[in-house]
C-alpha cells in the first residue's frame, strides 16, 4: 500500500531552484533541481513513482531543504556542483570527474611540449582536451620526430655540454648545445603550433618551398630532411581528414544495457579525429536521456571550452533545453547543437556508438557474445564461432625465441588453455635458427596441432595467426598434415604503420582479404586475443631473458658450485676469460684440479 510520507509541501515556492532530499539522519539522499520547486517536489508524493530507484526514495524522506536560483540553467549547475560534492546515493553519478588532459605549448625562451592536466595557470597555449591521456602520448610521439621539439626538463636543458640520446636518434634538434639557432628553433615552435591548430597544408606547403630552395641551393642534406618531414606528416594526415566533419566537434551517444548506461564520446580537434572515450555512470539505468546529457555537459563544459559543434545522438526535443545551458556555461562561445538525421555526421555517430559498444563489452568479462557475432558477421561464417585461439612469436634480436598460444570465449580469457612454447636451446636438431619466423611458426603449430588431435587442447573454431600470407601458409600446411584441414585459420597482418585498425585479415577458407577498418567490432575483438597472444609471448621470452643473466655455461659443469665459478670468474675475469684459459692456466686458480680443468675446457670447447 502507498502511504504518502508526512511533509508538508506548501512551505516551497513556486521558483527555479535546487532541492536536497533528506533520511532521518540528515543525510542526503538525492539532489534535483526544478523550474518551479513547490510543482516538481509534489509530484514524487501525487502518485506511486513507477521507477523501483524513485520508489526507494520516496521511501526514505524525511525532509527537503531547497536553495532558489534566478533560472532553471543556473540551477542545473547548482545541482551538478552538489551533487559532485555530496555524492548523493540516488543521483547519476558520472565516475569521469578527472579533468581532461591537454597539450601545453609552454611560453619560455626554448618552449616544450608537453601532456598537461588540471588548472591551467602555466604560462603557453594549450591544445584540446583529448578523450584520454593514451590521445596525447600518441600525438606527442608522431610531433616529436617530426618538429623536433625538446622535451627535457629546464634543469637538465641549462646543463648539457653536449646532445642527447633524443638528438642522436632524430627526435630534437639539440637546442641546448647550439646546433640550431633561437630563430631556427623558432620556426620549428610556429611549425608545431599551427600543426595543432588545424593549419597542415600551409605547413606542407612552407616545407615544400622550402625543400625546393634547398635543392636549388644544391643543400641536398636539408632537402632531404624536409622530404623525410613531409612524408611523415602526410603518413599521420593519411585518413584522419574528412572534410565533411567539422574541424572542431565532439559527438555523444547514450549506451543503455539492462544493467548498466554508459556515454561513448568521440573527439576532434584542428580536423583530426582524437579518438572514443567512454564514460560509466551509477544511478542511471532509469534516468532519462535528459539528466544524463544534462549532467554530462555540466562536468565537461563547466570549465574546459566547447567545441564548434556538438553532435547528439538522442530525442530532438531535448535540444532546446540543451541548448540553453550550453549557452550559460559557455557565453563567450558559439557552439552549435545538432541531432543528425543523415551523411557524415550520423555515421561518425554510428561508429561511436559501434566502438562504445565494443569497449563495453571488452570490459565485461562474462559477455562476448556480441562480439564473437559480430566476427560470423564479418566472416560470413555459417555458425557463430565460441572459441578463438590465437599463436605468436617472440624473440630478442633472434634469440630467446619462443612461442605462445592463447584462447578467448564468450566468457573471455581461458587461461586453463595457455601454452608456452621454448623454441630455441633446446639440445636437438630441431631448434629454430636465429631470426626465423617461418621456421618458428612451423615448430610451434605443430606441437600445438598434435596437442589437439591428441585431445590435449580443445580445438577452435578459429585460430588467429599472427603475420601474413606466408605464415598463413605455414600454418595450413601443419594443419592438413595434423588432419586437421577444416579448421578455419586467420592471417591477421599489421599495417604499415602497425596501428589498430590497420589490419588485413588473410583467409585460409577463401582466396580472400579484408580490411575491416578501426570501427569493426569483429576487428577489435580479434586484435584483443592477437594482443593477448603478444602479451603472453613476450613475458615468458623477458622471464627466460631474465633467468639467463643469472645463470653460466659453468654450473652444469659436475664440481662447479657457487664458490668454485665466483674464484673463475673474478681470476678470469668473465666467461670469455675461462674460454681462453688453457687446462694449465685454469689450473692455477686455487681449489680447480687438473681433473676438473680437463672437464672445464672440454665443457666449454666441445
């Protein structure tokens, strides 16, 4: 039965305003702002709420206090702000309050450039925000080889008397020691600013001129640099630029599930697309879209800068509303709000959606079934796959080579079928020679075949096989002699800039390739097992790497304990030392028999 709670409602006005809902301890259970306090506090106490989260409120109150403001806009703030502080148990909670991160062209005599976060009271100019810091670190690397601009700290700039490991490798022009001028470098800042700001083609076309002087000037080494520059600028321009976008706008999706809403929001700035970042919110699976968005804007717009235009992905009604606080958080800026309905910009939104969608099914490890669909899609298999393996290789420099085999459901990882495979040092003719990676994935596909026909491991649906059209190939063949012919296998070969999104999937089923794109559910989920692969592989190869720095030729030699090597190697000098030692020289140092110098130099000279 409802029973109306006993507060008296009269004592409220009739103005825009914040109210605070409290428990009999005094403590705040939810904050809500109204256009008229006295109407919209009523209306939890008119009716039986059909939200189960308001009907556990309603159930809890026992006193409001309000605060007046002179317009519902300037109320929502109010709201957001309280709500930030307090942290009321019934309220959308956004868990993004961080601030975003930007980039700080700094104002000094040799200026850096450098990731900055929070309150922006540094002296320089400042480039975003980027949806996450990973935005930055990327744009910072591909700036760094490109303008050369330094990235060390002032103490150690003022210090050095000669250039560093950066200078040595191509990625700063050595300020500090005079290479170039204050006018040169200069120039390098004016180049890297207006990369930021959007101006690329007047910075292509400076450096085209300037390559053509250099030329004519017959000062080939310059003009080979600014080739070098521009190729590498167009390589980071290649597909990030749509005209059709605008050069300034962030666009917002609402992603529901029955147990959870979160925000997908995509990001661009000086025509360059930054990437998605989500955003999880608590307390929102009965809110509607409206305080979502409300809130939303509130903790991003309050105090960073809004773009030019701003993208939605919601009800057309609620753009007037939206509209006006925008417009009160932001009076100095024009932004635009738009629901597209066709074109580029909707699709920009349907990928957002797409990506959020994906990252949040990554982050839930019990539902992945979406994704694996999304591959029978991609595939045009005739059943959704349940279980994807992947294999990888690793080495250093041709040594420590191993292997690594990885499996991922519906449920995600399944660590209990992991393998790691030694494919080197291991004392029989079939050791994979230096630096071969066709040999590697012959010798561990079929050790990992025969474990699947010896029904050891369970057989995939797919296998995922890192590399090309020729490890593809090497991996058909160690099936069809496993009798294993049926099972589909994956080429997944990177790009030429080995960047996600890059990928061309080779099929061993049809003579067929694809390029499904950044944006491709089936993609992502893939290169999360490929990466996984990765993962596995290079962390047995670091542990073996690890254990043979602490390990000798000497302690298999029977009579050799720690003692015994300790005195060879500090007599010696190191093993290459004992190696050119003679039985009689080893003989000299104290406790090494003529016995055990035979048995040392025929150890270490067989």
């Amino acid at each position: 039965m409802w029973v109306e709670p006993p507060i008296t409602l009269n004592e409220l006005p009739r103005e825009p305003g914040v109210y605070r809902m409290l428990d009999s301890k005094r403590k705040v259970l939810y904050i809500g702002k109204a256009r008229n306090l006295r109407k919209r506090v009523s209306s939890y106490f008119q009716r039986k709420p059909e939200s189960p989260r308001t009907q556990a409120l309603v159930a809890q109150i026992r006193a409001i206090e309000f605060t007046i403001t002179p317009s519902e806009a300037e109320a929502l703030i109010l709201e957001h702000n309280l709500i930030k502080q307090l942290k009321p148990r019934y309220n959308v909670l956004l868990k993004d309050s961080k601030s975003y991160p930007y980039i700080l062209l700094s104002d000094e005599y040799y200026p850096t450039l450098n990731i900055y976060r929070g309150k922006r009271h540094k002296a320089g100019e400042y480039f975003g925000p980027f949806p996450n810091a990973g935005a930055v670190h990327q744009t910072l690397h591909s700036m760094q080889s490109i303008f050369q601009l330094r990235d060390c700290n002032d103490s150690t700039f003022s210090n050095r008397t000669r250039p560093c490991m950066q200078h040595q490798i191509g990625r700063c022009s050595a300020p500090c020691c005079g290479i170039v001028t204050q006018v040169e470098y200069n120039q390098q800042v004016h180049d890297a600013r207006q990369f930021l700001q959007g101006k690329n083609q007047e910075v292509l076309q400076q450096w085209q001129q300037d390559m053509q002087a250099a030329s004519e000037n017959k000062d080939f080494e310059l003009a080979a640099t600014l080739r070098d520059r521009i190729k590498a600028l167009r390589t980071i321009l290649a597909g990030n630029e749509q005209s059709d976008l605008p050069d300034d706008a962030d666009a917002i999706v609402i992603l529901r599930r029955p147990e959870s809403v979160s925000i997908s929001m995509g990001v661009r700035r000086a025509a360059c697309n930054l990437g998605t970042h989500s955003i999880s919110i608590k307390q929102a699976v009965d809110a509607d879209d409206a305080e979502i968005l409300q809130s939303l804007l509130i903790e991003r717009y309050q105090h960073e800068k809004a773009p030019s235009e701003l993208l939605l992905q919601c009800d057309a009604s609620l753009l007037p509303e939206l509209k006006e606080l925008i417009k009160l958080l932001q009076p100095k800026q024009a932004c635009t709000l738009r629901v597209p309905k066709r074109g580029t910009r909707l699709q920009w939104l349907d990928e957002i959606r797409r990506t959020g969608e994906q990252q949040q099914a990554g982050r839930s490890s019990n539902n992945q079934q979406a994704a694996f669909e999304a591959v029978k899609e991609l595939l045009q298999l005739e059943e959704t796959p349940k279980l994807i393996a992947a294999v990888d290789n690793a080495h250093l420099g041709g040594q420590q080579t191993v292997a690594a085999i990885v499996y991922g459901s519906w449920n995600g990882a399944e660590k209990q079928h992991y393998r790691r495979y030694q494919l080197d040092e291991t004392g029989t003719d079939k050791d994979v020679p230096d630096g071969d990676d066709y040999a590697a994935m012959q010798a561990v596909l079929s050790r990992f075949y025969r474990a699947i026909v010896d029904k050891k491991l369970p057989c995939p649906d797919l296998m995922l096989i890192d590399g090309g059209k020729g490890q593809l190939a090497i991996a058909v063949q160690e099936a069809q002699k496993a009798g294993l012919s049926h099972l589909k296998q994956i080429g997944v070969a990177k790009g030429a800039s080995r960047k996600l999104g890059q990928e061309v999937l080779w099929l061993s089923w049809v003579n067929q390739s694809l390029k499904p794109g950044l944006y491709s559910p089936a993609l992502l989920l893939m290169a999360r097992i490929r990466d996984e692969a990765h993962r596995f592989a290079g962390e047995y190869m670091r542990k073996r790497k690890k254990k043979s720095m602490f390990t000798s030729q000497l302690d298999s030699i029977e009579g050799i304990g720690l003692a015994k090597r300790a005195l060879l190697l500090k007599h010696f000098g190191g093993i290459d030392g004992i190696k050119k030692a003679s039985r009689s020289q080893l003989t000299q140092v104290s406790s090494i028999s003529n016995i055990l110098a035979e048995r040392i130099f025929e150890t270490l000279h067989s």
